[in-house]
C-alpha cells in the first residue's frame, strides 16, 4: 500500500508543479504587459523633457505629431491595461487551480508519512 501512495505523491507533486508553472506564466505576461506600460509612460516624460530643452517646441511638435503620437499612446495604454486586466483575471482563476491542487498534494503528503510511521510503529514492536 505505501508504494500506492508514493506513486500517487508522486503524482499529485507533478499536477501541483503543473498548475504553480501556469500560475508563474501568468505573473509573467502580467509583468511584461506591466513594463509595456511603464515603458510607454517613460517615454512621454522624456518627450516632455526634450520639449522643455529646445523651447517648448521643434518641427514634430509643430506638424502635430506630438498630438497623433499623445492619441497612439494613449490608446495603447488603455489596451494594455486592458489585457493586463484579462490576464488578472485568468491569474485569479488559475491561483483557484493551484490552491486544490496543493490541498491534494498535502493530504496525500500526509497519507503517505501516517503510512510510514504506522509501518514504523508495526515494525518497531516486538
């Protein structure tokens, strides 16, 4: 029977390594969407700042493309977060996943050192 149960920890520990590797996927398109976001961001401070350097204008900011690359931004922005926000979604979803699939791990966790110290107890006594 404790063979039975090593192979079914063993088992468990692969469905719980499965779901926390979903679960790291998802922190890690949230954070890259993140960066896209902060990048996008950092990038109109150094516009400003450039701006502020040569006199509050130059040729882009005179054609308007400061105010089409404003619009571009801004809708990039807003679907950015859009995405992060699905994928927080699906992040909440999958943590769900992850936290039965540690709850069965540890039960079985548990079954199998009741198993080895009711073997124990057995083989210890005379």
């Amino acid at each position: 029977m404790e063979k039975r149960l090593e192979k079914l920890r063993a088992l468990t520990k692969m469905a719980l390594d499965v779901e926390m590797m979903k679960l790291q996927k998802f922190a890690a398109a949230e954070a890259e969407k993140s960066a896209q976001i902060e990048t996008l961001q950092v990038s109109q401070k150094e516009r400003a700042t450039s701006l502020s350097e040569k006199g509050g204008a130059d040729f882009a900011f005179y054609s308007g493309a400061d105010k089409r690359w404003a619009i571009w931004k801004q809708r990039k922005v807003s679907d950015l977060n859009t995405q992060k926000a699905a994928l927080i979604a699906a992040r909440d979803e999958q943590k769900l996943h992850t936290q039965k699939a540690f709850g069965k791990d540890e039960a079985v966790r548990q079954l199998v050192d009741s198993a080895r110290e009711s073997t124990r107890v057995s083989q210890s006594r005379p």
